[in-house]
C-alpha cells in the first residue's frame, strides 16, 4: 500500500470517525470500553500509556480522564487534529502528548510505556510482525499491549462472509445507515489495496497469538467476540460477519 494513498484515505475519513467516538463517548460504548481495558491492564493509578494509532482520540481521552499519562500517535494529520480538537472539548487536551508517528514503527527509547492500547489499527500495517517486536521493546517488564481490532476484510477472501457481508450492509442501509465520505482514493484502489495488506486474508486472533508467543509474551489472554454494545447497533449489525476481537499480551 503507498503511503500517500493511506494517508489522503485517513484524513478524508477523519471527521465521520471523528463523528463516531464522540457518540460513544456519550453512551453505553464509554463504560463497555473502560471496563474491558480496566479489567486487563497492569496494575497502577498513573500509568504511562501509548495509543498506538489513535485516531480521533477515544482512547486517549478515555485514558486521560482516568487520569494516566497519555502519548497518542497517529500517522494521518487529520486524524491527529481531530483528536487534539477532542481533548480539548472533554477538558483533557493538556493531559495528552500528540505525536505524528507511524503506529508500526514508534520511534520511542526501549522499556517506556506501562501499556499499548489500540483498537482498529493492526489490521492496516504492513509490517505487523515487526509492528508487534517494537511495541514490545518499548513496554516495560509487565506492562501490556492491549489491541482490540477484527477481521474487516476477510470477506474479500471468503465468499460466504462475503455474503454475509453484503446481507449487513442491505440491513444497515434500510436503516438508514449512509457512509457520506467521499474519498478522492476511488474505491476500486481502496479494494486492491485493502486486499494486499498483509494481515487481509488471516484468521485473527489466531495469528496474533502465535506471532506474540514467538516473541516471547509469557501470558496471552483473548476473547475472540467482544460484547456486541462495544459499538453502536447500527454498527454491531454492518459488522456482524465480523465481531472485534481483543489480544491482551503482559512482555516478560
């Protein structure tokens, strides 16, 4: 995938993602989130916390108001500037460091955070295996990567998801779901470049699983089907071919 393509996509997509986090910041999805990173995360009241790919800022400022000390990297420029906007309207946008900084290559000294959170992130890298090797040389001894992602586009490698797939995205659509966002990326680019990603066409989280053993992570906890509420209806319906999974991993 080229970089810029990626890039321009992201920052087109920036306010209708911006658009989503800040309705779940609003409703039931803010207290399913806190109570499954609650319930995994390492112990302590101030913990130094990476957002690995924050997008418009649902972690971060969920992490800030929680009272940790929040680092949020994000290689799109829209992205990022949605969520400084955000911080500052819930009160927390001089309790977050921005950065731009690709998520799959973060730049940081070894043993500097107490844990990684990302959600949606690691299904777009095209380094993942080496995505997963940094994040762990920058974590402490017991700290955690906690990634929540799912298996968007296995659909175009199974004609039965695809189907299922498509029935989603009929319902949603009589619901009166509309994606609005016009992308100048044409969508058939998006598909071939979608495809191609590394991690498009795996069973996840089973590879997760083996890459993180391989790297040494000495407890690996999975739930293969988050909570149907981690998102809105709306949305737990378009994607019920494919439920978010989480990947919990504690470094030796």
């Amino acid at each position: 995938m080229k970089n810029s393509a990626m890039s321009i996509y992201w920052t087109e997509s920036a306010p209708g993602y911006s658009e989503i986090i800040l309705d779940e910041l609003e409703n039931e999805q803010k207290k399913v989130w806190l109570d499954l990173i609650d319930g995994n995360r390492p112990e302590g009241q101030e913990l130094k916390i990476l957002d690995a790919g924050c997008g418009p800022g649902f972690f971060s400022i969920l992490m800030a108001q929680q009272g940790h000390v929040v680092t949020a990297i994000d290689f799109s420029e829209g992205m990022l500037e949605r969520a400084k906007q955000n911080a500052v309207a819930y009160g927390v946008g001089d309790k977050i460091t921005f950065i731009k900084m690709d998520a799959q290559a973060p730049s940081f000294d070894d043993n500097s955070f107490d844990m990684i959170l990302s959600r949606n992130i690691t299904w777009i890298f095209t380094k993942p295996v080496e995505a997963y090797s940094e994040w762990l040389r920058i974590l402490k001894s017991g700290g955690k990567i906690l990634n929540f992602d799912g298996n968007w586009h296995l659909h175009l490698f199974d004609e039965q998801i695809m189907r299922k797939y498509q029935e989603n995205l009929e319902k949603v659509q009589k619901m009166g779901y509309h994606y609005s966002t016009e992308h100048s990326v044409p969508d058939e680019e998006q598909e071939l470049i979608m495809k191609n990603l590394p991690l498009s066409g795996l069973l996840r989280p089973d590879w997760d699983i083996k890459m993180l053993e391989k790297l040494g992570c000495r407890q690996i906890t999975v739930i293969k089907e988050l909570p149907r509420n981690v998102m809105s209806e709306i949305y737990a319906i378009k994607n019920e071919h494919s439920p978010m999974f989480m990947v919990c991993a504690e470094k030796k």
